[in-house]
C-alpha cells in the first residue's frame, strides 16, 4: 500500500494506485489542429475532402447523406436494435421534456414601473459530433440530438466520421438531425464552427470526440459555443463493507472497456472488499472479450483507494470529482445527498453506469478530468439561452436614477451619468450641451 496527499492536505492510502500512463504530446496536436482549423477555415470543402482522403482514407463526392441513403440505413437496421434505439429515443425526449418544463420564462414588476424578467430562447443551429469510435455506439446520437430537438433548436446538423458504421446515420435519423455530414475529426469541428460551401456554420457545438476533436473544440470557442472539452470516460464507486465485491468489478470493467486511458477506481471504508475487489477485476478481465483494452485501462489508471472514515470517503470523491459516481452503501439515499461533485450520480447497487450510457433518459455526454467541481453534464438546458429584458416607465426611473446618477458620477463615467439623467431630468442635461 501507499499514501498520497490531496486536497487541504488530507491524505488516502491507496491498496491500488494508479500507474499512470504516458502523457499525449499535446503543443503537437495543437499545432496540427491549428493548421486543420485555418485549411477548412480558408478552403472550405476542398479542405474537408483533403482530409478525409488522409485520415479517413475516403474519397467522398458528397460529404452530406442525402434522403435516400438515410432511409437505406434505417431500412438495414435489425428490428430489435431499431425498437431498443427507439426506447431510448423515448426515455431521453420525456426526461428532456420534464427538465424543459423546469425552466420556463420570467416576468415581473420588481418595484413599481420596473418590469425584469427572462426568455428561454432556444440555440438557433446545433452542431452534433457524433464519434465513430471502436465500436458502432447507438445511443451517441440520441443524446445530442433529441434533447436540442426537444429544446426547440430550429436546425440540428450532425458530423459522424466517413467510416462510421450505417447504424449511426440511422441513429442520427431516427433521433431528428435535420442534415447529416460525413466529416469526421477536427475539420467537422471547423466546418460545423466556420461553415464550408456545404455545411452550415453553427451557433454550438456538441458531443464527445477524440483529443484532436477535444482541442478543435478547445480553439473555436468564442465565436461558437461548446458544450464542453471531454476527456477518457470515468468511473468511481464510494462503498462500503456491504457492497459486493464481484459487482463493483463489473462496474470498473465495463467502464474500462471503453479507451485504454479510462480511469476507474474504488473509493471504500473497508480494505477487505478493495482486496477483494482487486482480485475479482483480475478474475474477471481472464474472460472479458474486450480485456485488450480493459487491462491496460486497468494497470495505468485503475485504483483502489482506502479511507479511514465516511467522511473522508466523501471528500476524496468530491476532489475527484468523477465523470460517474456510484454508490454502494449501507444507506445509499444519505449518503449520495452528501456529495456534491460528479457528472451523474447512481444510487444503490441496481444503478449501473450502463443505463444511463444507453437507454434510461439521463445523459451520458458528461464532465470529466474533475470538471463535475464546477459543471454539470449535456441537459436540454445546454441547448437554450436565458437572456435578460427589462422595461421602465417614469415612476421606475424616479426611483433607480438617482441609484444610477450618483455611481456613474463616482466612477466617474459622464456618457452613464447623463444617460441616466437624461430620463429623469431631461432639462438639466440638455443644458449642459449648450
């Protein structure tokens, strides 16, 4: 075992500790991001079909999926895949539109005469990255796209790599893209953010991608909006001595799976179950198909990590602050209200990441590298603005401008005071013009 120090000096004895792998030379992507950002920037289409011919090794004459092959990938679905797809369509569109109904507009007459208040506006044009990955991932569309659809966001267009496999154009359709574009990597990143002779420049940006995609996005921010930058998927699990040791490995594999840079990791009371643990995910990983990559996700970044009491339990796991965060406790309700950083929250042993990975309604496109310390995950309010208006008759302005008059003469900006005196004494400041 050994210890390590983290936040405000507390301390954590680790029966695993991650090894930690190489780090990716990142001024090298950005600098090649750079220049991908500039050709299509400069180049347009021309650029985007350079590249996919590099990357993706595919000469396409039309980078957008027209009507008919969209309806030719819905058609080569199997039927059980397109009625669980649209199960989770489903759960996805309903929970989308309770979190909606939460959010709605603000009118008031905050002192007589003032009115304040707030639109929910939503984002005219949404652009969707929707990752090839290793494996064909259905439900990658379903959370970027239906719940800007339920927002109201009146154009979704969707990026996915050339080489993605039929099933994604089908997901991409069936959850509501109004355009579909064979771009993948960091030039659909910069022709979602500048617009080509084909693709619509949109107002934001969405979905998870690989570090090229994550620094795009990183670059374009401004003039676009992102929903987020996102790193290698994440699990923890706080436990204690009643959890099950074979479940809790399943969790971390499954999660594992996922890119050999994952980080998953155990946070517990009881030394037992985290030995116990450790030798079930050894068991376990002799008979998992995708233990390639799990292993290796594993021995760099997997850790088993003791802590003396609850309390320490929990403020280890707010300083990791976990992409997803289960709980298998004795009283797992109590504690889950305790914690307060993590992307999504799974209560109880029967709660497992993979629900809301696939079909259950909440959002699997979420922070990670200790983002959950500030933001929440993708939700239908991701996909809207809440701007601000107010009016004021002349009592309004007979209470707030002398407030507005006597601060701008302070600071001792004379374009504000007169602007506010203006309302309130027109005479006086026309005078001073002379």
């Amino acid at each position: 075992m050994s210890s390590s120090a983290f936040a405000d000096g507390n301390r954590v004895v680790y029966i695993k500790a991650p090894a930690g792998s190489a780090a990716s030379d990142e001024a090298a992507i950005r600098t090649r991001v750079e220049g991908i950002l500039e050709r299509v920037r400069t180049e347009g289409d021309a650029a985007v079909r350079d590249f996919s011919r590099q990357f993706d090794k595919v000469d396409l004459a039309d980078v957008e999926v027209g009507k008919a092959e969209r309806e030719a990938a819905l058609a080569g679905l199997d039927p059980q895949t397109r009625a669980d797809t649209e199960f989770a369509i489903e759960r996805v569109r309903a929970f989308a539109e309770a979190q909606l109904a939460t959010i709605g507009d603000l009118d008031m007459e905050a002192l007589p005469g003032l009115r304040l208040g707030h639109r929910v506006i939503p984002i005219q044009r949404i652009g969707a990255y929707v990752p090839g990955g290793r494996y064909p991932l259905l439900s990658a569309p379903v959370m970027t796209i239906v719940p800007a659809k339920v927002a109201g966001c009146e154009e979704v267009i969707a990026c996915l790599p050339p080489t993605a496999h039929p099933a994604m154009i089908a997901g991409c359709h069936m959850s509501g893209a109004d355009r579909i574009f064979r771009i993948g990597g960091a030039q659909a990143i910069a022709a979602m953010a500048f617009g080509t002779e084909t693709v619509p420049a949109v107002n934001k940006i969405v979905g998870p991608g690989n570090a090229f995609v994550n620094e795009a996005k990183r670059q374009v921010f401004g003039p676009v909006g992102i929903d987020q930058l996102a790193g290698p998927s994440e699990i923890f699990i706080v436990a204690d001595e009643t959890a099950n040791a074979t479940t809790l490995a399943v969790d971390l594999l499954a999660q594992a799976e996922h890119d050999i840079r994952a980080r998953v990791g155990l946070i517990t009371t009881s030394a037992a179950l985290g030995e116990a643990t450790m030798r079930e995910v050894e068991r376990q990983l002799e008979t998992l198909p995708t233990a390639a990559v799990a292993r290796q996700a594993w021995l760099d970044n997997g850790e088993i990590a003791l802590c003396e009491t609850e309390e320490d339990m929990i403020a280890y796991s707010d300083w990791i602050a976990a992409e997803h965060l289960q709980v298998h406790t004795r009283a797992p309700d109590a504690l889950a209200a305790r914690l307060r950083n993590f992307g999504s929250l799974f209560i109880g042993e029967m709660a497992s990441v993979v629900y809301s990975d696939k079909c259950c309604g909440t959002n699997h496109t979420l922070p990670t590298m200790a983002a959950g310390r500030y933001t929440g995950g993708l939700w239908v309010g991701s996909f809207v603005k809440t701007c601000t208006f107010q009016s004021l008759d002349q009592r309004a302005v007979d209470t707030v401008a002398p407030h507005a008059i006597r601060q701008s003469a302070s600071e001792g900006l004379d374009g504000h005071r007169r602007a506010a005196q203006l309302r309130f004494d027109r005479a006086s400041v026309l005078a001073e013009f002379g």
